[in-house]
C-alpha cells in the first residue's frame, strides 16, 4: 500500500459522526500529520512525481 492510501485508508474519523467514525488517539493523528507532511515536502520538491 503507498503512503498516500495509508494516510487516506487510515483515518476513518477524520469528518466525524460517518458509519466507521472512532475515537482516534493522540498517537494516530500525530503519525497521520508527519505523514502528511513528509508527503507534501516530497510532492512540493519533486521527488515524487504522477507516473
């Protein structure tokens, strides 16, 4: 699974009240930020790149 489906499959509760809608804990969402972020630096730099 790429990154950009991990951080998009994994937060279920990102719009809350949704049939898959959880508590998510402090640990979750700062991995889901930093990965976020390492995903926008490498997007605005040009390592990755649409094939």
């Amino acid at each position: 699974m790429t990154m950009m489906e991990t951080l998009w499959n994994a937060q279920h509760s990102r719009h809350g009240g949704g049939p898959n809608s959880r508590r998510q804990n402090q640990d979750e969402a700062e991995a889901a930020v930093n990965l976020a972020v390492f995903l926008v630096q490498w997007l605005s730099t040009g390592v990755l790149r649409k094939a």
